[in-house]
C-alpha cells in the first residue's frame, strides 16, 4: 500500500532533470566552484532560466520529480554530488543510484508550490577531501515568479 502511494506522488507531476556540468581540473585548481559549474534542466519550455549558468532557476510545481545528475567535462576526473541542501519542508533528495553501476543521482518530489526557493549542492571532486558547495544561485521557482 505505501509503494501505491509512493508511485502516486512520483506520478502526480513532472520529471525535471537538473543536469550539473563540472569543469573538476578548473575546480580542485581554484578550489572553488565559481566559474567551474553550469545548470541546466529539462523545464526550459515551462519557464526554468539562466539554462547554462551557475543560477539556474528551475520552475517547478507542487509534485515534480527532481532528478538531479552531475557531468564532468574531464573523463579522467571524477565528480559526484555529496549533499543538496534546500528547505526540507518543500523537497527532500535522497541519493540514488544506478542499478547495477556505482554511479549515483539524487531524486526529491516538490512538496509544495512555491514562489522563490534557494538551494545549493555539495560535490565530491577528486581526490579531495571535503566537498565543495556552490553558491546559494540556484533556486527552485513557481510559474508565477
């Protein structure tokens, strides 16, 4: 009974994809992911703007699929999201991964509709020890805003 209702919430909206792109040579270089990180999602036809740039605002509506994923640009490198920090109260990610691969994402649904929502996510780069954030530019944004 409760994957019914898991299944319904998945279902009642969207799917969003919010692809990262992260430059991880310029990152670990400059240990910042200013300049280093770019958004983009699959909501551009909705409203979502500044696709390509480190403040992405995403429009989302009350019961969209989040699917976060991260690319880096070096083949060599390694990248992964470790943390997306925003308001429980309208979205919880949980960390997902790939069946039968190591390679993660992280999904959350929107809990409610909402107006203007800051967030940001840590990654993992490298070999380096503690994640790096970005800044509080993305945001999650209703139609309306």
């Amino acid at each position: 009974m409760l994957a019914e209702a898991e299944e319904k919430t998945i279902t009642k909206g969207k799917t969003i994809t919010i692809a990262s792109v992260v430059d991880v040579v310029g990152a670990l270089a400059t240990d910042s992911l200013r300049g280093q990180v770019y958004f983009m999602d699959t909501n551009k036809a909705n409203g979502s703007q500044e696709q390509g740039t480190e403040n992405l605002k995403t429009v989302v509506s009350n019961g969209d699929r989040l699917v976060w994923t991260v690319i880096f640009l070096e083949c060599e490198a390694y990248a992964e999201i470790d943390e997306i920090i925003i308001d429980p109260s309208v979205c919880e990610p949980k960390k997902e991964i790939y069946e039968g691969t190591d390679v993660s994402y992280w999904v959350g649904i929107v809990k409610k509709d909402v107006t203007y929502v800051p967030y940001s996510i840590k990654f993992k780069l490298g070999t380096r020890a503690e994640p790096l954030a970005t800044e509080p530019s993305l945001s999650l944004v209703g139609k309306s805003a």
